[in-house]
C-alpha cells in the first residue's frame, strides 16, 4: 500500500548481465538478475520528515541512509516455464556493515497501473531501506513486466516464487554492487501481502532461498485458511466487497486452465460485468458497484449448492485446500495482525491460522488483534508495531 506521493526522479542507468543470445550466456534460471534500473532517489534527511508524519516517531532515529529506488527485473517461472518478473528494489547508500534483506509484500491490486514498479509513487518501504536494510516489494506474476499472465491471486507456489525468486535476484544485484548482505530475510505483507508473505515464508524453509535465513514474519489481515475464508463469506447473507471473491474464483479459472465460462460461478447479469471490468483496468471501486452484495443473488445457484455437495465442485475446492498456508510447523518466530472489525477478510481466519499453526507444531507463533480495526484501518497500527519487533531482533 502506498502511503504518499513523494518521488524524485534522477538520472536513469542500467544494470544487466551477460547477454541472453551469448553462446556463453548462463542458463536461464529462477532468481536470475536481469536488470536494475534506478527510478528515484531520497535523502535521509527527508525520509525522517516523512517517517515523523507517518507516525513512526521511534523509527526515525534509525533513518540514517540515503536511498537509492531501482526498478528490478528478474527471472522466475510460471507453471514451470520461464518467465519474467518485476518490482522495486530500495537500497541504502554507504552502508558501513552488513544489511539483513526485508521484503514487504502489497495487498491487492486490480489496476495492473498500481503495480509498485509501475505507478511509481512513495510507498514507505524507502523508510526501512534508510534504517539499514536492502529492501524490495516484489509486483507479483500478472503486474508489470508479466502483465500480459493474469495474476494468480491466492496461489501459494506462484505468491512465493514472486518473493523469493525476487530475493536470489537481489543477492546477485548485491555481489555486482559490492554491497555486503548478513544473510537474514525478514518479511512483511498485509491483506494478500499478507497471504503471500506466509507463502514465501513457507517456500524459505522449504530451502527455495538456500543462502538466506529467514528470521521473522509479520503477516496482516491475509486469507491464510482459504477454505475457512470462503465459508465464512458464504455464511453471511451479505458481502460488501463482492469484487475480491470474484477475482479469486476468476484467477483460479486462469491459473488451472479450467476455461469455464463466468456463468458457471456468477448469475448471468454479473458475469457479465466481471467480463468486462475484471481486467486489470478497473480498480474495485468500479467493479463493487456493478456487483450485488447478496450472496444469493451473486453466484449462479447451481454453484453455490455445489459447494454444499461434497462430491460437486472437486477442481474448485482442492484448488482452496492446497493453496491454502495456515496449518505447518514454522521454525521461524510469526506474528500475526488483524482488526477485530475487519469485514473484508474475517478476523476469524486469522484465530483459525493461529490455532492451526499451534497444533502443527509452530512454537513462535501469535496475534496481535487491532481493536475496533477494520481492514483498511489496521495496516498503519501493524507497522506501528512490526517495525520496532523487526528492529529489535536485527540487533540481537
């Protein structure tokens, strides 16, 4: 999420590697480095005024680095075939030691425009590169330089390879750079960022980033139980954001290959507007509108009693079991962050996560619930939080 529109444009230079058509070029892999194209550039002194009007007066002391912004683009795979990917590389000028790398991932994004590499915009993330860390907000597959993929929203192997293909890449922009890294990843995401920082979290111990020790996780407000999330959507009479459930079952239609036509999920008047509006030029405000809130109303009938039938809907519901990342033994300390009020994503998911989690056999694990928070409210008393949590455990 961005938080202000503060960006000044410098010179433009590149970065790139060997070239691809080269005999001697290097295979292509996940995780490679193709170029690093520097976009803006801040003072400390500036990202201080700024980190005071945010609110994080305990933070801005440790504001010490100027900040270089680059654009990244990095190899990473869709459905095992090689492609590339995007997002924003944020890097503290004379550094004097080792930096740990922090990666903070954003929440949804329907405009293909807001894509963190794209929209160009400040996006508070240039703070903690000022306080010491090489920091990175990947774009996610489907936003900026793979616009052309619909993004496979709440996919577990695809949200974590955007991250941790983005933090091998940055490895490699470090060691042409000179630039000395320590070795940890701390992430940090809300609302999808949230989801898809426990996914590349997940991916990390399974040794997708072998050279990098994840040391913390602080995940906010994410659909982490997917199935979970769905029942309690479909529990209530109503759902005042319509949009975000469609973009799932419409991501999941593209991403599996189902090729089933809308009005196999949706009532026919808002397949249709889904059609049209679900492309990645209309943000939800202009898709929530033309949707109905009435679950009944919503969903093509045949669909929703599907859904009841435990032999109906096979593809759909096992494609929610397996991506969902709420219930594995996590070696690394994760806190969890949620308003109390949150009616976009069910408080509830997360008391479910945390449980989950528990019985799986994660010891450091807990949540931190925002009172009264709803889910658009609940991000700034997140970070409010997680940044002196990041900050005491880089300095033990």
């Amino acid at each position: 999420m961005r938080f202000l529109k503060f960006l000044l444009i410098v010179p433009v230079f590149v970065l790139t590697g060997c070239q691809d058509d080269s005999p001697s070029a290097p295979p292509q892999e996940p995780g490679q480095l193709v170029s690093a194209t520097q976009t803006a550039a801040y003072s400390y002194q500036d990202l201080r005024i700024i980190g005071a009007l945010l609110g994080f007066d305990d933070f801005t002391d440790v504001l010490n680095h100027d900040v270089a912004v680059y654009r990244m683009v990095y190899r990473t795979s869709y459905h095992g075939d090689a492609t590339e990917a995007s997002g924003l590389l944020f890097v503290p000028q004379n550094l004097q030691e080792s930096a740990p790398i922090v990666s903070l991932q954003h929440g949804t994004t329907f405009l293909k425009n807001d894509a963190p590499s794209v929209a160009g915009e400040f996006s508070g993330v240039e703070l903690f590169a000022s306080a010491g860390y090489v920091a990175l907000m990947p774009d996610y597959l489907g936003y900026g330089k793979s616009s052309s993929i619909f993004h496979p929203y709440y996919d577990r192997e695809h949200s974590a390879k955007a991250v941790t293909d983005m933090i091998l890449a940055v490895g490699e922009f470090a060691e042409q750079e000179g630039i000395a890294l320590d070795g940890r990843v701390f992430l940090a995401g809300y609302s999808e960022g949230g989801y898809t920082t426990m996914a590349a979290a997940q991916a990390m111990q399974n040794g997708a980033t072998p050279d990098y020790t994840l040391t913390a996780v602080a995940a906010g407000a994410g659909g982490y139980d997917l199935p979970h999330m769905l029942e309690a959507i479909l529990e209530s009479e109503t759902y005042d954001y319509p949009a975000y459930i469609a973009f799932l079952i419409k991501a999941y239609n593209e991403t599996y290959g189902w090729n089933r036509p809308l009005t196999d999920f949706f009532a026919d008047e808002y397949a249709a507007v889904l059609t049209q509006r679900l492309d990645g030029a209309h943000d939800d405000g202009d898709i929530n509108p033309y949707l109905t809130n009435k679950i009944q109303e919503l969903f093509n009938p045949d669909f929703l009693a599907a859904l009841d039938d435990p032999e109906a809907e096979q593809d759909f519901k096992e494609a929610l079991a397996i991506n969902a990342v709420s219930a594995w033994h996590a070696n690394a300390p994760i806190t969890l962050y949620h308003g109390t009020d949150d009616v976009v994503v069910p408080y509830s998911n997360s008391e479910r996560t945390l449980e989950s989690m528990t019985l799986a056999g994660t010891e450091d694990i807990s949540l931190i619930s925002i009172p009264g928070g709803t889910h658009g409210s609940s991000l700034l008393p997140m970070l409010t939080l997680a940044v002196p949590w990041f900050e005491e455990l880089r300095r033990q």
